[in-house]
C-alpha cells in the first residue's frame, strides 16, 4: 500500500474506543498563562495573576475534552502522520492529515506561527507597557445597545474588510480611514477591522489608523485568535473587543480569554456556526455577546437560515434568559435579509461584503436597512 511506514501487532481495545486525539493545545495554554503572570508589578499584572486555571480542568482538558467537544479545526498540524487500522494490524499513512482541511484550518495553522513569530519580536512585557499610555477601551456592549434603542433595528457593526477568502478583492481603491468614516456617518454603532493581512489584506496599522483618525465607534479586532498574546497586541493598537471563534477554540482557552478581555475592559464575541457549538459557548460563564456565522467555513456557503435554526426553541429561551446579545454575521445584503435576522432574534448584525463594495460605503448602509439610521 502507498505510504505504508509501519506494520505493528494491534495495540489494545482501547484505540477502537478514544478518539484519535489531536496535538492539546493546553500545553501552551498554561505556557501563556504562566507568561502572562510572569512579571512587573503593575496595577493590571496583579488582576491578571488572579487567574487560575484550575487543575482538574486541566487535567480533563488534556485527557477528554477536546475530543469530547467536537472541535473541527487543529491548531497546528499533527506531528506525525494518523494511525489506521486494518483488522489486527497498525499503520501510518505518509502525509495525510498534515494538509489543512479547510481554510479556517489553513488560517489558523498560519496564525500559530505568525502569533510565534509577532511575540519574539514583541514579548508580552513590552506590550503590558505600552497598554499603559494607550487610551481605555470603548463600550462595545453599550454602543450596540444604544444603537437599537435608537433605530429598533439590530444595530450595526460595519466591517472595513478589503479581501476575503472566498470572494476575493471586494474593494481595490481601499482607504480604511476613510472607509470607517463614511460607516460611522452613515450610522453603524461599532465598526470590525479585520487584520489578518494574508487571507484578508488586513492589517493592525488600519486598526490603529482609524483609531488615531479621531473615528468614535467601538473596534473589533477581527483576527483569528489563538493565544492571548494577541488580545493585549490588539488592545496595544486600539482593539475595544476581539473575536473568539468556537470552532477554533477550546472551552478552557474561550474562558480564559473572556477572563484576560474583562481584565482589559474589553468585550468578546463569542462566534459559532452550529448546534454543537452554540449549546459549547451556551455553557460558558461570562459570554455576552454570541456571533452566529452564517458562512461554512468548509464551504463557503451562506445561509442565513443558520441564524434562525440556532435561535430557536430551547437555545434561544436560554439566551434570552441570560441576557446574551446575539450578533448575525455574514451574507446580509438587502432590508428583507436584515428583517429575517430581526425576526429571529438577533440584535446586532455584522455586515462586510455588501456595505465595503458600495461607492459610499455609508450610503450603502441605507441601502442595506432600507432608510437612513444616521440620525
Ligand atoms: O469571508 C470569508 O470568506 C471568510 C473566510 C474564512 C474565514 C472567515 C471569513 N469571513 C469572516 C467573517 O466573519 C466575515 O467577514 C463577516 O461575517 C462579514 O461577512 P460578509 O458580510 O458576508 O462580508
């Protein structure tokens, strides 16, 4: 058989019944959060060494959880090639399973090592400082929720996105500042700038430009999140709340990072795409805001069906009970489609293609919730 490495006597009943597990991730984890209380005596470092992960969890953590939880997306790929077995005998096919299955995988296995790369140039310590002379964080939460009570419609958080995986350039006379001016004219309550700059044409310099260009919305770093050191580098260039993505990230980490967010003041968007997923983040203590995605990031498909199939029935009586503000993401284009989402039970709407395409993005922004909700 191609690629055939090793012939071994099958092990043990038990690899019929585990899961095969992926690399944990907990190793890090700990790593980051030893790193993050590491250090000076700073008024933020004695909240942030409050954290504790606790032992037990850990420990399940590595042994159960992240099989358990269905996590679709490896961080990093798998060191060497997956176990197969036929009848009484184990082998290892060469290379498979060390190509990414989708593109959130292949983004995500990028970002482990820019992240890598990033921190050796800009340790935590040196970020921890700079957060001291950056101006407090924004209130994401009440922007969005003075914003509904203004329009009655879901309030808006108008993406500054120039690329996307899927669809390609959106916009080539892209000017960041200018495009999040004319968003915050046209009424949107928080504005997402995504900075990955491979798959996005992003950057942490529009962040950081629209910040300093006296624009007053909330920002969204909408980056793919896979260690903390990323929500204080965000928070360095002007981040109000970041996104945590549920499909990428553990219960443990999703926790911990909500943690380190409140520590800074800023808020999390909690993003899912499933059943599974949604009851996960359900489960969490401290989420206040839920991103449904309509996208499939296997497939790219959209569907804002997906928004409605996860609101209703018990889940959406349990969001409603816990005062979870939900987020519709992706695929919005017109007043019926926002109308849809409203229905539905969603408050806020995150929206990209359909706004940054238009010539005046914030013109479009009237288009989209068919009348102006500027004033
Ligand atoms: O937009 C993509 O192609 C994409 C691919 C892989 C991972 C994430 C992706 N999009 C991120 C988003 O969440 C959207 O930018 C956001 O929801 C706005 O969507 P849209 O209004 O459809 O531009």
């Amino acid at each position: 058989m191609k690629g055939l490495l090793s012939l071994q006597p099958f092990p043990s009943l038990s690899t019929f019944t585990n899961p095969p597990r992926r690399p944990s991730s907990s190793a890090p984890l700990r790593a980051q959060q030893s790193e993050i209380t590491q250090g000076s005596d700073s008024a933020l470092e004695g909240r942030v060494s409050e954290l504790k992960i606790d032992e037990k969890e850990v420990g399940m953590y590595q042994n159960e959880v992240v099989a358990s939880q269905g996590i679709r997306i490896r961080r990093r790929p798998p060191t060497g090639p997956p176990l197969h077995y036929v009848g009484p005998f184990e082998f290892r096919l060469q290379n498979e399973g060390n190509t990414p299955r989708n593109i959130l995988e292949e983004i995500i296995w990028h970002k482990d090592k820019e992240v890598s790369q990033m921190k050796e140039r800009k340790p935590l310590y040196t970020l921890k400082k700079a957060l001291e002379n950056v101006p407090p964080p924004r209130d994401f939460i009440a922007a969005l929720q003075s914003a509904r009570q203004r329009t009655a419609l879901p309030a808006l958080i108008a993406e500054v996105k120039k690329a996307s995986p899927s669809r390609g350039i959106l916009r080539e006379d892209f000017n960041p500042v200018e495009i999040a001016q004319a968003y915050e004219k046209g009424g949107a309550a928080c504005l997402s700038v995504l900075t990955d700059e491979k798959y996005f044409k992003g950057s942490f310099e529009n962040l950081q430009a629209i910040r300093n260009a006296g624009v007053e919305c909330p920002l969204l770093c909408k980056e793919f999140i896979v260690e903390a050191w990323q929500i204080y580098y965000g928070r360095s260039k002007g981040a109000d709340a970041v996104l945590l993505i549920a499909s990428v990230l553990p219960d443990l980490d999703i926790k911990y990072m909500i943690k380190i967010c409140k520590i800074l003041g800023m808020a999390t968007v909690v993003e899912v795409h499933d059943e599974r997923e949604m009851d996960r983040v359900l489960a969490i203590e401290g989420v206040e805001l839920i991103g449904i995605n309509n996208r499939n990031l296997d497939t790219f498909e959209v569907d804002i069906g997906i928004t409605k199939k996860l609101l209703e029935g018990e889940r959406g009586k349990l969001i409603r009970q816990k005062g979870i503000m939900v987020v519709g993401e992706s695929g919005l284009f017109t007043p019926e489609d926002i109308a849809f989402v409203q229905e539905a039970g969603v408050k806020a709407v995150l929206v990209g293609e359909s706004l940054v395409k238009q010539s005046d993005p914030g013109k479009g922004i009237s288009a989209l919730f068919g009348r102006d909700i500027s004033a």
